[in-house]
C-alpha cells in the first residue's frame, strides 16, 4: 500500500478530507523524523516504538577477494513492535 | 534521550498545524488501525519522506530441546520490521557518533592497517642498503668506480676496514682501495675458472651424446633389417598373447558397461508418474517450493519434484502467485534419499532446467 491508498483509507474511516489528513500525516511522518534526529525513541501506539540503535564498527571481509575492511560505527533506526503487534501477526 | 509519547506526539502535530488536538486525534487513531489493516492486506505499508512498514516472514525451522534431545519445528511467523527511506537512513547514519566511538574507529583503523607497520622496517633495511652504498662510494672517492654494483662480498669487506680505522687521514682510502681492487679481480679469477670448467663439462658430455647418436644411427643402419625383423617377431608374439588374453575379457568389459548404463535407471524410478500426494497445501506469502520441499522431504533442493507434479499450476518455480495449491506428491524413496550422487546429480541437472524455462 502506498501513501496515497492510505490517505484514502484514513479519510473515508475520519470522514477528514483527503488534503487535511495528506497534511496531518506529512507534519507527523516530519515530527517523528525530526525526534529521530534529535536521538529520541518514538512510541507509535499499538505499532511499536523507533528508536536510534547504535551499531558497532566491525570488521567486513569481501567474500570474493577476502579483502578486510573497517565498517565504521553508525546509527541506524529501528522499530521495536509491540508485543500485540507481535501477536497479530503470528501465524 | 527522550521519548516522544503518543500524546506528546498529538500535541506537537496540534502546535505544528494550528488546529486542536482533536483532529489530531482522530486522525491519529485512524492512522495505526488502518497500517495494521494494510499490513494484513498488502504486508506493507509506504509512506513517502518516511518509510515502509513491512512484513518479514520467517520460515520454520528446525530445532533442538537441550535438555531432551528432541528435535522439533519452530513455527514460522511474520515480523514486523520498518525500513527507513534512503535519505532519512543516511540522515540518521550521519548523526554524531559520540567521542569514545571516534576513538575507537581511530584505533580500528591504526589496528586495520598493520601492513604500513610491517612495510616500515624494511623501508629502513632498503634505505640503509642505499646508505651503504652512499658510503661506500663516499670512501671511493676515486675515477675507478666502474664497478659500482657491488657484491655483498665487496660491500662488507671495504665496510669493515673503514670500521677498523675510522678516522683515517685521506692519504689511506688510497692505500685501500688497491687493496680491493686486487681482491675484486682476485674474485673474477675464482668466477672464471669455474665457468671454464663448466664449459669443458658441457662439451664434453655433448661429444659424448653426439658419438652415442652415431654409434646408433650406424647401428641400425647396419643391422637395421635384422632388428626390424625381431621387432616385428615380437609384436606378432605379444599380439597373439593380447588376442588370447583379451578374449575372455571381452564379454566381462561389455557386461561391466551394460551394468552402468542400467544401474541409474534401475535405482532412480526417474520419470515419476505423481498419482500419489502426501498433502495439499495453499503456498502462503514469501514460501517457495524449496521450504516446502524441507518441510515434507527434509531436503530444500527436491523441490524440483513438487515443481514437476504442479506444472500444470505453476508456469516458473520462482514465479508462484499466493495461495496457489500445491500438491504435494508422494515420492519414492530412492529419490527422497539426496545422500545418493546420483539423486543429486538428477535434481541438480533438473533445477537448472526449470529455472531457464
């Protein structure tokens, strides 16, 4: 599903036109990412929460050449579903 | 490092806006019930300048109880995961990494290049072979100097003697330096020698060839019909040995092959005729052929089976639509048994046909 299909689908439920939700969810998606940024977790209910994980430097071996390289240290965002969440989608 | 509630959330969207919370709210709540429907429909879900909720399935696996030994499966089941668009990913990437991790990138990288270490004495030795050789012209401040590519031999000896008498006056470099021209043309004179010598080794042993080569040549040209006759007297002998001796061989050869050819046929009940199946089972999102062939034969690569007996389904084994029904058929077990080089030579010849259809 795309953004589009979701703007629909969230108008028809709110009965909110589909501009006003296009910009409800663009000023939600631009707040999460700005606390993201900030290096705040965010909890979106019932969904899970993101959050900023630290990945360690390592060493990465080319599988072809075996050629060793550094990874550097970075950040990476992950999302932390909720154990409901888990549940609904357990088969 | 905060948390960014719900609530929070709908108040800084409230503010961002210029509207009450109200609208937000109901916007909101809609908002995760509708992804979680879309999950359950499309398995993801992509909002642009955010990201993609998706839905990753695992595959069951097998397992083992520790403390009993029993094997058994693992259900699969679906994760979900959120994948961040490749800007925001890069944006997040990019945040300062704190001081401690500067560090310790810093002291990875100087452990990650030990070859400069290692490159480094022997930088010193080659400089200092160039030193030596500085110097040693530097003593050799003569018009010979002809024989600049030095021996080692050479090298050490003038080394040496400067050692001895190191603040010698300018009048000894003089005195040396006859010194060691006479050894280096002594050296010459041992180099040569030997190299006569060899040479004499050489010719001596290509005359003796030469004279072995005529000596033959006017053998046979002498007694060359004599000894063509017995050559062929031979032949004729051991041809008549190989005759008696290859006929009771024959028949055993020929039966050997018969065998070969046989056996595969025999032992692989190839073209299977898939009237039997052991389940029915509708292909659940992001399975393949291979899980199932795991699942019901304990071996990924008999798929190439489930796809002969569903091809009248199935057009491309990796080209599947959801909730196809695969049948699953019951195989022989000498085929099940992927042990057997023959079994896997058979499935392995299979798949890459099937996949280039």
């Amino acid at each position: 599903m795309l953004t589009k299909d979701l703007i629909t689908e969230i108008a028809t439920q709110t009965g909110l036109t589909k501009k006003r939700t296009e910009e409800l969810l663009n000023a939600t998606t631009s707040i999460v990412v700005e606390n993201l940024l900030k290096g705040n977790t965010v909890q979106l209910q019932n969904l899970g929460t993101l959050e900023v994980k630290e990945k360690n430097a390592r060493v990465m071996v080319h599988p072809k050449t075996g050629e060793r390289k550094m990874v550097p240290a970075r950040k990476q965002l992950v999302l932390r579903p909720t154990a409901t969440v888990k549940e609904m989608f357990n088969k | 490092m905060d948390k960014l509630t719900w609530t929070d959330l709908r108040k800084t969207v409230a503010q961002r806006i210029n509207t009450d919370e109200k609208e937000v709210a109901t916007f909101l709540n809609a908002l995760i019930p509708s992804i979680t429907k879309a999950l359950q429909e499309d398995r993801q879900v992509r909002i642009t300048n955010f990201g993609t909720f998706k839905l990753q399935s695992i595959a069951p696996r097998k397992s083992v109880n520790v403390s009993t030994g029993e094997t058994f499966t693992l259900p699969g089941y679906d994760k979900l995961t959120f994948a961040p668009e490749s800007s925001i990913r890069e944006l997040i990437g990019n945040l300062n990494t704190t001081d401690i991790k500067g560090e310790k990138t810093a002291s990875a990288e100087s452990k990650a290049s030990p070859v400069d270490d290692n490159s480094v004495p022997l930088r010193k030795l080659s400089e200092q072979a160039s030193e030596i050789v500085d110097i040693l012209s530097d003593l050799g401040q003569n018009p010979k100097e002809p024989d600049q590519t030095a021996t080692p031999d050479e090298t050490e000896k003038p080394d040496s003697q400067p050692t001895g008498n190191p603040e010698a006056t300018d009048s000894q470099p003089t005195v040396i330096l006859p010194e060691t021209e006479q050894q280096k043309t002594e050296i010459i004179m041992h180099e040569e020698q030997p190299k006569q010598k060899k040479c004499r080794t050489w010719l001596v042993v290509g005359i003796t060839v030469l004279v072995f080569a005529l000596i033959l040549a006017a053998t046979f040209l002498f007694l060359g019909n004599r000894f063509m006759a017995w050559v062929e007297n031979l032949h004729n002998k051991s041809a008549n040995i190989e005759q008696v001796e290859q006929v009771p061989d024959e028949p055993i050869i020929v039966g050997d092959v018969i065998d070969e050819d046989a056996q595969p046929q025999s032992t692989l009940p190839y073209p299977v005729e898939y009237k039997e199946f052991i389940a029915k089972e509708r292909l659940p999102h992001g399975s393949r052929l291979a899980w199932l062939a795991r699942k019901y034969y304990g071996e990924r690569e008999l798929w190439v089976f489930i796809y002969e007996a569903n091809q009248n389904v199935i057009d491309h084994p990796s080209l599947i639509p959801v909730g196809t029904l695969i049948r699953i058929p019951k195989l022989p077990d000498a085929l099940m048994d992927y042990s057997n080089p023959e079994v896997k030579e058979l499935v392995d010849r299979l798949a890459i046909e099937y996949k280039q259809r």
